[in-house]
C-alpha cells in the first residue's frame, strides 16, 4: 500500500504532494528493516500525518481528499 501511495502522489501533477511521497518511501524502507528504530518512525508518522492533514486543506488537495485522509490516520 505505501509503494503504490509512493508512486500515485508524484503522478497527480501536483508537485505540492512530492513530500508526502518521499516521507512514505523513507518510512517503507525503515518498516522494510526488521530491526527499524521505532521513534524515528513515530516521528515519521506525525510529519506524514501533518502533511496529510494540510494538504487536504488546499484545492488541489480536495480532489483526492478523502483517500489522502484515510492515508492520515493509519
């Protein structure tokens, strides 16, 4: 699911979701290792939670809201 989230954020077009994109591919390769440092991923979650949350606030966030903020509160 964070791969294919990872990739469809770039296509959108819209280059204000290119962070969330590169959050999710760091956090895939912390969870990726068994032995992950589980605050820096707590940590990760909140940016990536943040991000979320202000994205779905602006107009080009609307469109894909919904599924942006079911991405938010995994």
């Amino acid at each position: 699911m964070i791969a294919t989230w990872e990739q469809t954020l770039p296509s959108s077009g819209v280059p204000e979701l290119a962070p969330i994109a590169q959050n999710l591919g760091t956090l895939r390769k912390h969870l990726a290792n068994l032995t992950f440092d589980s605050n820096e991923v707590g940590q990760l979650l909140a940016t990536l939670g943040g991000q979320v949350q202000a994205e779905v606030a602006t107009p080009y966030g609307l469109p894909i809201a919904v599924p942006l903020t079911q991405l938010g509160v995994l």
